[in-house]
C-alpha cells in the first residue's frame, strides 16, 4: 500500500502545466509535463518528477480521479505532455525489444512484466506497444531449470481472453498515434497472461521508453 497521499483533483494549466492537490486541497505540486518525468515506481505507481518535486499516484487516487485504469491515466498525462507549447520539441518515444518467459504456473499482469524488465535493464519504461504472446515447444529449451512438457497458456483483461491451448499466438498490434512527435499506443497493462503447470508462455514485447 502506498503512503502518498491520496490525490484528489488535477487543475490543467496553460501550456501543459497541471497542479495537483490532495483530497483535502492542499497542493501537492505543479508540473510541467513537457519538462516533467513520468514513470512507474518499482510497486507499478505512476510517479511525476520536474525539478526536485516528485508526486505519487497511486491506483486508489486514479480511481479516485475518475479513471477506468492506470493506463487511462497515463494516457491522459501523454495527451497532455503532447499538447505542450513548442510540442514539436518534445522527445520521440522510443522501443525497446524484450523477450519475456513465463514460466509453469505462473500469472503475472502485462504492467507487473513491463515493470520487472525496467529493473533488469535498467530502464524506465512508460508502456508497452505490442505483445507476440505465443508458446515454448514441447521438451524445447530449458527455462529456470525445466522444459516446457504440456503446451498451454491464456490471457485476460482489457484486451481480451485467449487461450493458446496446443498452439498458436495472440498479438497486440503495434500502433502510432503521431510521428511528430513519435507517439504509441499503450496497452492496458492490466491484461493478464498465466502459463499452465509444464508449458513456458514466450512473451514478445515492444516497450516505450524516453
């Protein structure tokens, strides 16, 4: 559980500037979002940083904002970012490209992943722009000391439930909302993809970093 204090309004300013206040009015900061830094903490909250100040949203203040998922909300934040006076100057986004192996068992949300990959190499990831969900062969290479020995995996959320059952693959397309400044489509981070006890689900991702 977070210790930020819960978020209860953010106040659009003039040329992307938001100011934030707690749920009792007391201002937690302004931020200039072309400016600012906007990322995931290590337990999946969005942080804001510019210049020293740094606010916490966590998922019971984006809920308490009004928005369907942290997505949504990030979504909200890069509409903003993107309409910045002088937006031309704004940063493309970048992809970095990850192969992720989910082992026998295991279920792990599409925003638990991005994060976990942020940490082994040591980026700041704010999305994910396309996922090529798909399957490790039978008696294939081992993974965490085992072998994939049943051929079995599904996902669920947001974008849909699949089940890859023997076979087969599942895809997030990869989407651009703008070429200048380059911006991408974000998946919602709360799909959901769970190998089945003996199979190994390959997740390959395309990640949004600055």
């Amino acid at each position: 559980m977070s210790c930020a204090p819960m978020v209860g309004s953010i106040i659009e300013n003039e040329c992307c500037s938001i100011s934030i206040y707690d749920t009792n009015g007391n201002l937690i900061g302004i931020f200039n979002l072309g400016n600012a830094t906007i990322s995931l903490t290590s337990a999946g909250n969005v942080k804001i940083t510019e210049n020293g100040i740094t606010a916490i949203i966590d998922e019971d203040s984006i809920d308490n904002l009004g928005f369907a998922s942290k997505q949504e909300f990030i979504n909200y934040l890069i509409g903003i970012k993107g309409n910045c006076c002088g937006a031309t100057d704004l940063e493309d986004e970048q992809l970095y490209a990850y192969n992720y192996e989910l082992p026998s068992g295991v279920s792990k949300t599409l925003g638990d992943i991005m994060s976990e990959i942020g940490a082994i190499v040591g980026k700041t990831f704010i999305g994910v722009a396309a996922v090529d969900h798909d399957l490790k062969p039978l008696q294939g290479d081992s993974v965490i000391g085992t072998q994939a020995t049943t051929s079995d995996s599904d996902e669920d959320g947001a974008h849909g439930k699949r089940d890859l059952d023997g076979g087969g693959s599942s895809q997030l397309g990869l989407e651009k909302y703008s070429d200048k400044p380059r911006i991408y489509r974000k998946h919602d981070l709360g799909q959901t993809y769970t190998a089945a006890i003996g199979s190994v689900a390959i997740l390959k991702l395309e990640l949004i970093f600055y």
